[in-house]
C-alpha cells in the first residue's frame, strides 16, 4: 500500500472517530451559504492562491462545501475544483469558534505557461476554525488542506462566509 494512501486510510478513520465522539452543539449551522477566500498561499506548487466557497446543503451533520480556488506563481496558473464535506469537530470553552476538518476529491487544471491544461485528480484533506461574526450567522474562517496525489500538497486560505440560510434542530 503507498504511502499516501495508508495516511489516507488512517486520517479517514481518525476523521470517523472524531465524528462519532465530536461534542459540538449543532444549534445553529449554516445550510446555504457564499464565501469568498481572497488571501491564501499553496505549496508544491509555490503559488498565491484566492477562490469562492459556498455551502450548499446538509446532509446529517456534514455540509456539502465546493470550493473554486486560482493560483499563480511558480511559472503557472490553476485553478482547483474543490467538493468538500465538512463536519464540525469542537468549540473551545466560553469561544465561538469552531474547529472543523473536511474531505473531498479535487479537480485539479494546471496550466503551464504557453502550454494547455491537463485535468489532474486527487482528494482533499482539511481542517479549520471558524469564527461567526457578533449575529454568528456569518463567519471568519482560516483552512488548510493537505493534497494527495496529483493536487496541490498543502494550501492555507483564509476567507469570508455569508449566510443565505441557517438551520437550527428541531
């Protein structure tokens, strides 16, 4: 088994027993929701790195997250088409913030200079902390995520999102 694929294999268990032990209040989650990531950096390749991210749907207590992300630097352009689940891990005492971790295939379209694309795949290892703005349906968030495969190694996008919709339990 390659190496990649063995950590794989161990995050998606760890990620598996987070969930099913995560104490995270879910009174309050964002159901539909546009964002936007204007300051970010990747390595491997060394790029500056902004996108647009949405939540569009729960299903459980995961949201479905896509992601559009656009490098440049390091002699190329790209562009990275994320579809993300997140699960929201544990708020720290007496904070509003939230840590969360994630995954999902990515399509990746590199672009070298003067040359076409090639659309390359890979999945998306992630984890973050969220912070809601004072009326806590909008948030601050800082992500980084870990690719494997043919996707970036390690990107860290901080960003904004805006909620169209928010859920509460029922």
């Amino acid at each position: 088994m390659r190496r990649d694929a063995r950590f794989a294999f161990l995050a998606a268990l760890a990620i598996l027993v987070l969930c099913l032990t995560s104490p995270v209040s879910r009174a309050q989650t964002m159901r539909f929701g546009v964002g936007v990531q204007p300051i970010g950096f990747s390595i491997e390749p060394d790029q500056y790195v902004f996108g647009v991210q949405s939540i569009l749907g729960r299903l459980q207590a995961f949201q479905f997250a896509p992601s559009i992300d656009f490098g440049f630097g390091d002699d190329l352009q790209t562009i990275t088409i994320n579809t993300h689940l997140l699960y929201d891990l544990f708020s720290p005492p007496e904070t509003r913030a939230v840590f969360y971790i994630g995954a999902g295939p990515a399509f990746f379209l590199p672009k070298p200079d003067g040359r076409d694309r090639n659309t390359e795949v890979g999945v998306n290892l992630l984890g973050g902390i969220k912070v809601p703005f004072r009326d806590q349906s909008h948030y601050y968030n800082l992500e980084f995520r870990y690719g494997i495969d043919d996707v970036p190694d390690f990107k860290l996008l901080m960003g904004v999102m805006f909620a169209i919709d928010t859920a509460r339990d029922r």
